[in-house]
C-alpha cells in the first residue's frame, strides 16, 4: 500500500510541477473541489461509524495480490482531497518563496517524496508489529473516532465553503 500511496503522491507532484495547480485558482473550481471534498469526507466519517471492526488472520502467501494493495494505496491516498491541496500549496510556496529553479523544485519534490515512502513503509513496519495487540473493541472505538473527526472536518469544510464562496 505505501508503494500506491507513493505513485499516487508522485502523479499529485507531477500535475502540479506541470501547471494543473494554476486550475485552482479559480474560485469556482475551487468550491466544487471543496463540495466534493465535503461529501467525501462526511461520506466516510459516517461510514467509519458504522464500520464494523475486523481482526485480519494471516495471509497465506499465495493469497497476498500485491497489485491488489497498490491499487488500494493509490485510490486511497489519490482520493483524498486533502491530498491535492496539501501538494498544491506545497509547490506554490517553494516556487514562490525559495525561488527555485525547475531542477531545484524537482530535486526537493525528489527528496520529500522519497522521505515519506521511507516514513510509510516505517508505519506498515510498526502496525505489522503491533497487529496482535488490537482487539475488535479498540478497531471499534478508533473506527468511531475517526468517524466523529472527519465528520467534523466536513462540517469545518461547510462553513468555509460557506463563509468564503456563498456570503462573497
């Protein structure tokens, strides 16, 4: 999964270096991004409520599908409008800030894409580690917290939404 969630960083990074980032200048693009981002964000804080919790058994080797765990990391990660912001604004301050060169933002790119795959594969690491220590009960109560946290997000992003787009 760290290796989708990396491909999908990759082509967030890549559509910015490229321009895409120059779409969101436009405060219309911008509330739509923010109304999808909203019912996604709400849509899976009431899902991880109801979310009933699992414990995994061991995979057979033959029954791990690595392309399987790409896909799901990529569409994770990819899917996540915070995501697109958080790379976007990242490459609007070191283009405007640090005045770097191309090569200078594709090497720094380089470097902070490199440095959070070490930092995913770390966590898959230490939750393979910790696997035999979480019950149904803590998945339970971590499912509704999680739940509550993006719900509220949603109701953050509403209000901002509102505050900026609909009373401007």
């Amino acid at each position: 999964m760290a290796f989708g969630i990396s491909l999908s960083d990759i082509l967030y990074v890549t559509l910015a270096l490229m321009g895409v980032s120059s779409l969101l200048e436009k405060p219309s693009i911008r509330m739509w991004l923010g109304i999808g981002g909203t019912v996604v964000l709400i849509a899976y804080g009431i899902y991880s409520w109801f979310k009933k919790p699992k414990i995994y058994a061991e995979p057979e080797s033959k029954d791990i599908s690595y392309f399987k765990y790409l896909f799901k990391g990529f569409l994770l990660n990819g899917l996540n409008p915070f995501i697109m912001v958080f790379w976007v604004g990242i490459i609007g301050i070191v283009s405007v800030e640090y005045d770097y060169t191309y090569n200078q933002r594709v090497y720094f790119f380089v470097g902070v894409l490199n440095t959070i795959l070490l930092s995913d594969i770390l966590k898959a690491f230490i939750a393979f580690r910790l696997r035999k220590s979480i019950t149904p009960k803590k998945i339970l109560v971590i499912n509704r917290s999680i739940g509550v946290i993006l719900i509220l997000f949603g109701l953050q992003l509403i209000y901002f939404l509102v505050d900026n787009y609909m009373l401007s």
